[in-house]
C-alpha cells in the first residue's frame, strides 16, 4: 500500500547545497566555516558541492550559461520561488518584523500552549488566519482570548484535535472545511506532543505507544486527511517540529512501540526523531511527484517556561522564577524564541522542502539558520532512506493512512 517504488533512496551528506540550481553547475566556495547548513534534495538532483560543513561567506563561479540567479540566505543557494508575500533577497529576516501573510491560513497542532501558542501569536500578527489545534475546547478558547489581548484584530480559531485517537481525525479536517469553512490550507505546523517523565509505558485507544503514537503517528495520518486542503494552497507546506533531544537518539526498527525498551526519555527522542525521518521521507515522495507542497522541518532548540514572558492565562511566570532561569539564558532561551525558527519555516518564501531550521548558537538559543539535517537523520547502522522507507511502511500500516497519496 506504501511502496517505495523505482525511486533513488534517501542519502544525506554534510556538504550537500540546500539547493542546488535546477541548471546547470555550481560551485559554492567557504569563505568563512561557521555552522553547517544542508538539506535533503541532492540525492534527486545532483550537481553542486559545498566545500566544508557550512558558510557564513559564499563566493559563487556562474556557469557560462546559468539559470536564473538564485538567492542567497545564510551561505545557502536556493532558487527563488513565488512567494505570497515577498522578502526581497537582500533583506535580512527579521524576527520581528515578519512579512505579511493576509489572506493565508495555517494550522497549527498543540497551538494553545508552550512553543505552539508563541507561533500562532506570531504568525497572526502577519495578518494570517490561525487555527489552533487541540484536544481541549476550554484551553482552546483561553488561547485565542490570550492571543486576541496581544494581537488586536486577530484572526483566529479553534479546531478539537486529538491525535492521539486517529479515528477522530478524518472528522476534525471535515469539522474545519464545514463548519470553519476552509477551502485551502497554506500550511499545517505539527508541533503538537507528548512528553512523559515516569513510567509505566503507556498506550493510547488505537494502542500506539503513547508518545510515539501521538507526535509521530497522530501527525502522519493528519497530513493525509489535510492533503486536499494543502494541494489547494499556491504553495502549502508541511512543517514538522523536530526537537533537538532527537539528536542522540536512534530508531529500532525492530521496536518503534518501545515495547522491550521502554524509557520515558529516549521514547519521546525517538518519537520526535520518527518525525523528522516522516519530513525527509514525505520531502523526497513530494519533489519526486513535482508536487508544489513543500516539507520543512524545525526545531525550537532549547526552550524553558523560566525564560518565556508570561502569557496568561496560558502561561505565567513569576518573579522568582523568572530569576532563577537568568542564568540559563546564557545558553537556551524562552519558547517565544523557540518559536522563531517554526515560524520562519512556515513564511520565508526561500526556506526549500526538506530543510531544517534551527538557533543560530550551538542549536539551542538565537536567530533561526538552517541546520545539517545529516546531524539528525545518520544511523551508523542504517542508510537514512531504508530507515525512511522501514517506517512509512509501518505508519502507514498502523494508521490506515498513507500522506504521499494525497499529496503527489
């Protein structure tokens, strides 16, 4: 039901462009190595080399004939695409001052809290519609009265969104072309989980591993009910929210319900980690079928309630706890700057399918950059497509639900 089939495999590499020109050949030369920046499209594509991990200074040597220039962001070379709102090429991207997005919609899961409510916050100041997605309607509509105060004229909404239970999901996408009337969906940020500090293991009602089955499974299947509403937008995207706990871990094949080797933290790292393989994977499937929809993936680094400005009655932070997380602001930051690299993942018009976004310092605090997806997605073990492969095969089985379908 979920074949690969005569596709070349997933293979990622550290010194691959982000992008490379769909003409011609290009060699991009390191002036200055800062942090390494790459995505998954060479192995499609081919015909650029990047010396070094990453660049902050690129020197580029046209071809005698070369395509159209591409832009330049970050010492990464990626094509212009057409944007709905454009940020011209030379412009730095600005955090705060984000470019106007009237007349889009986006989704985004887990959107009444933490790192999900400071996205929707900010992407409703572009002037965008924002529904939140979650399971309850009560902290739902806190949300939007919480985000109403500090974006005056907002829009947004709320959609009951329990992907711990994959039966209710096809009703919720039906509840929001019916009764909140969307046509079209510019983007669906999945940023919803779970995370559980103690054991015992536990399981949902369609009997997923708790964690595995809502951030990773919950999210597969929504992309494949949401896929007519995302074909329908210019250029819809599909942007998946990584986490940096992702990065030690790896997947057992042999074992994604953690059944024989349950240990709350390293399940949720390799929940998340199940994600981020589904946004190359679906990024592959959907460059192969020429599909205008885009898979981006970010991740918000290190974030902590103690640095995030209070939001109530969403979140609040007192005086003292405010002092006590001064220190570790040093090195992570609040989820209001967790928020930055999602949200630029959803609006940059050159954020290329199969990127990902993260801090600039170290991963964990600072302005969005992309990020070496190879840092992620490298299983000494395992080749990164058969890994890719393995579990779309098995999600789809557990879901009933297969993404591509719908959207190549």
């Amino acid at each position: 039901m979920c074949g690969r089939g005569a596709l070349p495999p997933l293979r990622l590499t550290r010194d691959t462009c982000a992008e490379p020109w769909r003409a011609g050949r290009c060699r991009c030369v390191v002036g200055e190595v800062s942090a390494g920046a790459g995505t998954l499209g060479e192995w499609r594509r081919g015909g650029s080399t990047v010396t070094g991990q990453g660049v902050s200074a690129v020197r580029r040597r046209r071809p005698p004939t070369p395509s159209p220039s591409p832009s330049r962001r970050q010492g990464v070379l990626v094509p212009s695409a057409p944007p709905a709102r454009p940020v011209s090429r030379h412009q730095r991207w600005n955090v705060h001052r984000l470019p106007r997005a009237d007349g889009r919609t986006f989704l985004v899961t887990g959107g009444n809290a933490g790192i999900g409510y400071f996205v929707a916050e900010q992407l409703a100041g572009t002037g965008a519609t924002v529904v939140l997605g979650s399971r309850d309607p009560a902290k739902g509509e806190a949300a939007m009265a919480t985000l109403r105060s500090r974006v005056p004229g907002a829009r947004v909404r709320h959609l009951r969104l329990d992907l711990a239970d994959l039966a209710s999901l096809k009703t919720a996408v039906d509840t929001a072309v019916d009764t909140l009337g969307l046509d079209r969906l510019d983007a669906v940020v999945h940023n919803a989980g779970v995370a559980l500090d103690d054991p015992p293991r536990r399981e949902t009602a369609d009997g997923n591993e708790v964690m595995f089955g809502t951030n990773h499974l919950g999210h597969f299947a929504l992309t494949g009910w949401l896929a007519p509403l995302l074909r329908a937008a210019e250029a819809g995207r599909v942007v998946t929210v990584g986490s940096f706990a992702a990065k030690s871990e790896r997947l057992d094949l042999n074992d994604l319900q953690s059944r024989h080797d349950y240990r709350p933290k390293r399940t949720y790292g390799r929940s998340k980690l199940a994600q981020m393989y589904f946004a190359a994977e679906l990024d592959r499937r959907l460059r192969a079928a020429d599909s205008t929809v885009r898979s981006v993936m970010a991740h918000p680094g290190g974030a902590l309630d103690s640095l995030t400005p209070s939001r109530p009655p969403v979140h609040v932070r007192s005086l003292g706890t405010r002092l006590r997380g001064l220190p570790a602001g040093l090195v992570v930051q609040g989820k209001d700057a967790g928020a930055w690299p999602v949200v630029r993942a959803v609006l940059d018009p050159e954020a290329a399918g199969g990127q990902l976004w993260g801090p600039r310092v170290f991963g964990l605090r600072g302005r969005p950059r992309p990020e070496p997806v190879a840092a992620y997605l490298t299983d000494p073990e395992a080749d990164a497509g058969t890994v890719a492969a393995h579990l779309w095969d098995a999600s789809c089985e557990r879901t009933g639900a297969d993404p591509g379908l719908g959207l190549t």
